[in-house]
C-alpha cells in the first residue's frame, strides 16, 4: 500500500531572480515498511525532497499525497499538526532539546500529544532499551557520544509510531561503529513495528543496508532500484 | 511540559538571565523604597496632623463655621451625651477658640488661642508630650499658664516664664486682654500650626471671652475604630442638630487627596520602572530566541504549533520576571522593614520638611497589596515584552531555521 506520493513536484528557490530548481519533476510513490535511502551528490535535491514529502516545505508545483491526504494544499498550523501526528524526523545534528534528559526528549511527541504518563513511560523504556540507551535515560545530550544521542533522536522520532520517518543524513556525524548499530537499530525497529523509513544519505553504510535506492542528479530521480 | 521547559530554558544562559533578573530586582528595590518614602512621609504628615492638630473628629458649631462668630457656640452637655453614646469613640475634648493678638514687650504676632481642659486634651491631642521646656498645665503659680510652641516663641522673643499679652474681642464684640506666663514650650514638625496656634486653660478663656461655661466652639475626639470614623460622623451629623461633625479628611482636604495621589504615583513610579526595563527584557528574549533559531525550527518541524511556542516565550518571559519581582520585593520589604523600624532622618532637610508640615524624620512604609498590584505589573509587563520575541520566533521557517 502506498504511503507517500508525489506527483511532479517542483521546487525553485529565488524564483524571481536567480531561480534554483532544486527538486525538479519528482513523481515516487513509497510503499508502507520500507526502508529507503534517496543518495545523490550534495546539492542533488535529497534534503529538499524530504522537507516537501515532510511537509516543511510547499513545492512549487505538483503535489503530495500522504495515505491520500495531499498535504502540499494544508495550511501552516495544519501541517504542523500533520506533522506532530503522522511523521517523525531524525535530523543529521541530533537536534535534541539540551535542556532534557534522554527520557525527556524521548517524551516529548508523547507529552504534546497529551499521551497518559504512564504510558509514556513505558513507551519511553521500551525505546530506549531497544536503543540500548536505557542507562543513559536520565543524562542531557551533553553527557552522551554522538551515537548516543542519534539513538534518542530515533527513540524520539519513533515514539508515538509516526506512519514513517525521514531522516535527513542520519549517520553523517557518526563513526563507522555508531553507524553499524544505529542502522541495525532503525532495521530492527522497522521490522518489528513496521515503520516506514526514508533516508537522504550520501553514506555507503546506510546505501548497502537500505532495501531501495532512489539517486537523485540535479533535482531528478535518476535512478530507483530496489535490491 | 513547556512550563517546565520555559523555566529550565531561562537557566540556560544564567549570565545574562541573572542581569535581567537583577535589574528588575534592583529597579523594583529603587521605586519600591522611594514610594515607600514618599508613603512614610504622607503618613506621618497625617499622623502628626491628626494626633497634633485635627483629632479623628471634629464638631462645630454650623453657624460659626460660616461666620467664625464667636457667640456662634455649641451645648457641651449635649455633645458629651452624643459622643458618650458613640461606642467608637475613644476620648474627647471641648475647646473655646479665638483669633487673638499675642504680644510680649518685644513682638507681637497673630495667633489663634485654644481654650482646652488639659486632662481631656491629653486624651486627644499629643501636644503635651511634645513639652520641650517647662510643663503641660502644671504649674501652680497664681500666673494664667499659656503654652506655645518653640517656633511662636522664636518670634516672640519670649520663653519659659515670659510674660504674654493675649488681646482678642469677646463674645459680645468688646475689646479685651490678658496677660498669661509661657509655663510649656511645645515643638511639633508643622511650622505653620507651631507659628499661628497657641493653648490656654479652657475656663479661663471662656471667662475673658464671656462666654457661658457649658458653651464650646470646637469638640475634638479619637476614635477606636479609624475604619469606622464615616459611620461615626454620619451618626453624630444625623443626631446633633446645628453641630457639623468632620472627619480630619474633611477637616483638612490636602490630607486626603495628598494621601490618594500619592498611591497613584507610586503605581506610576514603578510603571515607569518597570517600562523602561522592558526594553532590556525585550532584548534578552530575542537574542534567547535568536539564538535557539534552530532548536525552534526543529520543535516546529516536530509539531510544536504556535500557540505553544508562545507559550513557551510567554512562560520563560514571566519566570524572569517574576524571579527579578520576587528578589526585588524580597529585599524592598527587608529595606523597607529596617528603615521602617529605625526611621531615617532627613537632619539636613529639617527646616524644609517642617515648613510644609512633613516630619525630617521618615519611616518608609508600604501597604502589603502593593507587593501583590506590582508582582502582578510585573507579569503584564512579561507579556508585553514577549510579543516581539513570540513574533520572531514565528517568523522562523522550520526548513531554513533547521539547515542554518
């Protein structure tokens, strides 16, 4: 079943003066449970393409589809209440909230959403066990590796079971051996909770285990190979 | 959760959250203790003025009230029933008065004379323990005591056991005089009240004055009760036909209305404060928010609507404040207490002070609500100065603010 369309989006920047195409007639379509990396050079279009299918930004023409709601046509405050109840992102610089522990950025979606506390908790366990991170629960994302801290980014992203999540170069801040186990994380969460995830990566690591690969070349899918 | 956030958020810069905090505290510490000065003032001008001069309350006769006729008296038996009657009233006195020329071999000076019982004065009046020289009434020589002030005897070049000439026309209009022996010189802190008014034994004026013995211009009185002084005048106005009872608000207006501006000018004193500190609170909440940019992009992106990010700037604005009103209005009132208790005198303003009635010694002093009506400018004014920062932080793209 598919779970995102695009249909011939675009995407300029400076339209009226010096305009960048940056996505430039993309049509996908990704089907639920995937695990899928959109590679390219720098440049290509990637973290545009993700930001129109995560509805951060609007395209300039075409449209999004996502379970057959067209989001490109919703309002600002609309968006962001599609985005708090249907997507999670991991963002390449952890993006987590200094000021909270690792239970309480894991918390956070849960707590906007008004979730009961005890169900947070142990939604919140669970995650972090899964990632490994349990004993850091309590530590700011100061006092954790880089690794650590994607992995409560992921917790994060996947807390309230989001209908798929985008990272945006998930591993480019992380060693080969953070990578490894973060991967290994995110596939085993996408099994066992049949997550959809969507990569932008120019990371071989993340290519060799992602199950399709979409390249993107100056805005445009060149290739879509699924292995 | 976004409370808890916008208090931790406040610490995160603890620098520069604790300038603000401190230039809140110290500009509330600044308007507080000086509306609590110019408070200590007013109220020891009342104080003075209602223990010296004007009493709670006072009955007059209506008609010598118009025409200052000294045949124009009231019955001192019917006023002492109607005061007896009253269970808010605390001691009376009864006074004869009279505008009068006093005079020694060296000046003279225009003065009015108060005729009073000296035991029911006590009860009324603090005079006779502002008694600088001699005594209140006590002595026993065959002289008329007169008692008057420092200031009137300055002028009149007299002192303790000079002989004054008291001339004044009588109840009947005919010219009459009398000599009198300073035996009390009093000093209050009103130079104009010091200068013009003077006291002699109550029978004995009623005497010059031929006057019957039960007939009195002026009945004074203290209450128990202050808050309940209206209903006692009212009551005293309905039952006493003829007299005018007035409270001292009524007796001396500039009083009252000193007293309700002064209140409207500490609340602008300290809106004043509290709009100049505003800028600086402004401030740092954009450069707080400017400097998160990414963080909000990323709570945006996350799906932290609006109304919560306002929230969010809203609390972390009110938490500074309020952290700034409350160590301010800490140590306002520890300031406020201490020189309330100790009085702070003013010894090279004395003259100054005392020529518009005020005392030179101040006890800074402060309604307790006052506290409570500012915290809560406070917290407006943390709304206020969140606006621009809330707008800002709306005017962030989640996209743009995530990739810079």
């Amino acid at each position: 079943m598919s779970i995102i369309k695009t249909l011939d989006i675009t995407k300029v920047y400076n339209p009226d003066t010096v305009p960048v195409h940056a996505v430039d007639g993309i049509t996908l379509s990704i089907q639920e449970g995937e695990f899928t990396a959109i590679i390219g050079p720098s440049g290509c279009g990637k973290t545009t393409l993700l930001n129109l299918i995560g509805g951060l930004e609007r395209p300039t023409t075409g449209s999004v589809e996502i379970n057959g709601e067209i989001i490109s046509s919703k309002s600002k405050r609309q968006l962001t209440n599609f985005r708090l109840h249907n997507i999670g992102f991991i963002f390449q610089a952890y993006n987590l909230i200094p000021v909270m522990s690792a239970y309480e950025n894991t918390a956070f979606i849960m707590e906007l959403l008004g979730w009961p506390r005890e169900e947070i908790k142990a939604r919140v366990m669970e995650l972090l066990e899964a990632m490994d991170i349990a004993d850091k629960a309590h530590q700011r994302p100061n006092q954790l590796s880089g690794g650590q801290q994607q992995r409560v980014a992921v917790a994060r992203a996947l807390s309230t079971r989001p209908k798929f999540i985008l990272a945006d170069e998930p591993t480019a801040n992380l060693d080969s051996h953070a990578t490894g186990s973060l991967l290994d994380m995110m596939l085993q969460m996408n099994e066992r909770e049949k997550t959809t995830f969507i990569f932008s990566t120019h990371d071989n690591r993340v290519m060799r285990r992602a199950r399709r690969l979409i390249k993107l070349e100056d805005g445009k899918v060149v290739d879509d190979a699924w292995k | 959760m976004i409370i808890g956030y916008a208090w931790r958020n406040v610490w995160r810069n603890s620098t520069r959250s604790l300038a603000v905090i401190l230039a809140l505290a110290t500009g509330l510490l600044g308007a507080l203790f000086i509306a609590a000065l110019a408070n200590g003032m007013v109220d020891k001008w009342i104080k003075s003025a209602i223990d010296n001069e004007l009493s709670d309350l006072q009955l007059h006769p209506q008609q010598y009230l118009i025409t200052e006729d000294l045949s124009s008296t009231m019955d001192q038996g019917l006023i002492e029933a109607a005061l007896q009657a009253d269970s808010n009233i605390a001691s009376y006195s009864f006074r004869v008065k009279v505008d009068a020329m006093a005079a020694t071999a060296n000046n003279s000076l225009q003065v009015i004379g108060l005729g009073v019982n000296p035991a029911q004065e006590s009860e009324v009046t603090e005079i006779h323990n502002l008694i600088e020289e001699g005594s209140y009434f006590k002595d026993q020589s065959n002289f008329k005591s007169i008692i008057i002030s420092r200031k009137m005897a300055n002028k009149l070049k007299a002192g303790l056991g000079s002989k004054i000439i008291l001339t004044l026309a009588d109840a009947q209009g005919d010219i009459a005089y009398e000599n009198f022996k300073v035996t009390g010189i009093f000093s209050t802190t009103n130079t104009m009240f010091d200068e013009s008014t003077l006291f002699v034994d109550k029978d004995q004026l009623t005497k010059i004055l031929r006057l019957p013995s039960d007939q009195i211009h002026q009945s004074a009185a203290r209450v128990y009760q202050p808050e309940m002084l209206a209903t006692s005048v009212t009551s005293l106005n309905q039952q006493l036909e003829g007299v005018k009872a007035e409270s001292w608000k009524e007796l001396n207006p500039a009083l009252r209305v000193t007293k309700s501006t002064m209140d409207l000018y500490n609340y602008i004193l300290v809106g004043v404060v509290l709009l100049a500190l505003i800028f600086g609170i402004v401030n740092t909440m954009l450069m707080a928010i400017l400097e998160r940019t990414k963080e909000i992009g990323m709570l945006s992106a996350l799906g932290l609507s609006r109304p919560k990010i306002a929230q969010m700037i809203v609390a972390e604005t009110v938490f500074l404040c309020l952290v700034g009103a409350c160590i301010g209005n800490l140590f306002s009132f520890l300031a406020i207490s201490y020189f309330g208790n100790r009085g702070i005198h003013f010894e090279r303003f004395t003259e100054g002070f005392e020529s518009y009635g005020l005392s030179a010694e101040v006890f800074p002093s402060i309604d307790s609500e006052m506290y409570i009506t500012i915290t809560l400018m406070v917290m407006v004014t943390a709304v206020f100065a969140s606006i621009f920062p809330i707008i800002r932080a709306f005017k962030l793209d989640p996209a743009q603010a995530i990739r810079d």
